[in-house]
C-alpha cells in the first residue's frame, strides 16, 4: 500500500439497500490510467461487521494487502466532510465480500451479508459503466423495499435535483466539505424550519437515510429548495461560499413559502414524524398518492 492518499478526481454516492456507500474514480499514473476505489469500513459497518477483525484479515491476504490504498473520500455530500479511507479496486470489492463466511456472522446479519455478496458489485459497477442501468437499478430496489412507484419517481428526481446542486457548488468555489452541510442545513431550516439533523431527530432515526424516510410533500419541498438554489446561484453568479450561503438562503425560503401555502390549502403539516423503518411507504398511501392523472 501507499503510504501517500490519493486525490479523487470523481466522487459518487450509491444508495445501496438504504446505505450510502461512497466511492472514488481515482488517476493512478502519468498516463492518466483510472480506477474506481471503494472505502471498505463503510461496507463492513453497514453490514454489522467488526472493522478491526476484518482489517486484521485484508493484511494477512497476499493480494488484498498490497492494492488497499488510501484515498480521501467525501462519506456524503449531506454529512459534508472528507477523510482518508482505506479502499480496493471497486475490481476486487466481489472477492473481499466473498470471503467473509455468512456462516460465521450472527443470524440477524446473514441475510444482509448474503445480500451484499449478491448484489453489490454490480451496483457499483453500474454507477460508472451504465447510469441507465444504475437507475433501474435503484428503482427495482426501492420495489423490494415496498415504495410505491410514486414515491420512487420523487425520490429519483430529488437525487438527480441534488447531483446538480452538488454540481454548482463545486464549480462556485464551496469546500467540498462541512460547507456541503452547512448549506444543505441552511436550506432545510429555510424549507421546513428544522436543519437535517432535527428532521431525523422528529422520525426517529439514526443511521439511517433521512431522504429515504420522507413522504413525497417532504420530497416535494425539499427537491423545491435545492432546484431554487441552484437556480438563484446561477442568476446571481455566486461564487464562495458566503455568497452560496445567501442563495441557499433565499432559495430555502422560497421553498418554505409555498409549503406554508401548501398546508394553508391542505390543513395537513408537511414536515412529518412518519419513517419507513416497520411500514412499507406503498401500504400507508399518502395524500399525494391519492391524486390520479
């Protein structure tokens, strides 16, 4: 392993069964040769496993010991922030989830390993070889997960809203760090009164995706805020992040504006305390659900 991290030239975020699971396209040489990296103590912590017993078996292997590598990798654009984590060759990730014996993991966690070591790399692999694909991807697993077609459309649109958003960002100077945070929590206290952590708070969750655990208003709004955002730093020509951070604002207020209106028409909250966590989204149909067109 090198001792020195690599720089990502190409960062993407796969929603993967309810986890986010980073990774990094990364050049390796002077002759512009690429490889997407995959951070392994991410996988192996959604999955329940020991991180120090499965780092302990990466050094005893012959191959996995010598292509782990650091690369500086953002965890999520959401949390903000960037670290150096230990990564494979998205190549190898197959061979490194293939050697932990379901068997051996406790009961609870068998059918989730067993579901990795199915799925997973093809996932990843879809994310940079065929984004039609990866989409489809998703959209069959959010069924098995029991979300209504509705609520998949909303949700595939919202993460399409915030790679754009996250696009601009990037291009007007914003640290691709705790700034992401910072305005993402601008914009939902703008949109609904509360930042990203008090709307997981309200539903009860800890670990888990609180975009996954919205209703399709929730979606609606927040897709609102960031289309807004994105809109007004172009119209402004934002650069830095102070001048972000006013967009953000302003297109946070926009979006809160309208759901006011929204609930004022409705007579129904939009922010909700409802999560996904013990019931399916397409047994419970939400108001939206009930329009037809």
């Amino acid at each position: 392993m090198s001792e020195q991290a690599l720089e990502p030239i190409r960062e993407e975020t796969i929603d993967f069964y309810g986890d986010e699971i980073p990774t990094a396209l990364v050049v390796i040489d002077e002759d512009g040769r690429q490889v997407v990296y995959v951070p392994i103590r991410p996988l192996v912590e959604y999955m329940g496993l020991s991180w120090p017993g499965q780092w302990e078996r990466i050094k005893r292997d012959a191959v996995l010991s010598e292509i782990v590598q650091g690369v500086r990798v953002t965890r999520t654009p959401e949390e903000g922030g960037s670290q150096v984590m230990l990564c494979l060759p998205l190549d190898y990730i197959n061979g490194f989830l293939f050697g932990i014996n379901a068997n051996r993991v406790k009961q609870e966690l068998r059918d989730r390993l067993i579901t990795y070591q199915r799925e997973c790399y093809q996932v990843l692999a879809a994310a940079f070889l065929d984004p039609a694909a990866a989409v489809e991807r998703l959209r069959h697993l959010y069924r098995q997960k029991g979300y209504s077609d509705r609520w998949i459309d909303s949700r595939l649109r919202s993460i399409s809203i915030r790679n754009e958003l996250i696009d601009e960002w990037k291009q007007r100077g914003v640290k691709e760090d705790a700034e992401f945070a910072v305005l993402t929590a601008v914009i939902s206290k703008g949109a609904f009164g509360v930042t990203p952590a008090e709307h997981k708070k309200l539903k009860g969750l800890n670990r888990q995706n609180l975009r996954d655990h919205m209703t399709n208003e929730e979606l609606v709004f927040t897709m609102m805020g960031e289309l807004a955002t994105t809109r007004i730093a172009r119209r402004d020509d934002a650069q830095g992040f102070a001048e972000n951070e006013e967009a953000a604002q302003e297109g946070g207020e926009l979006a809160g504006d309208s759901r006011r209106k929204f609930e004022e028409q409705t007579g129904a909250p939009v922010l909700s305390s409802r999560n996904f966590l013990e019931q399916p989204e397409a047994q419970g149909r939400l108001p939206l659900d009930n329009n037809t067109q």
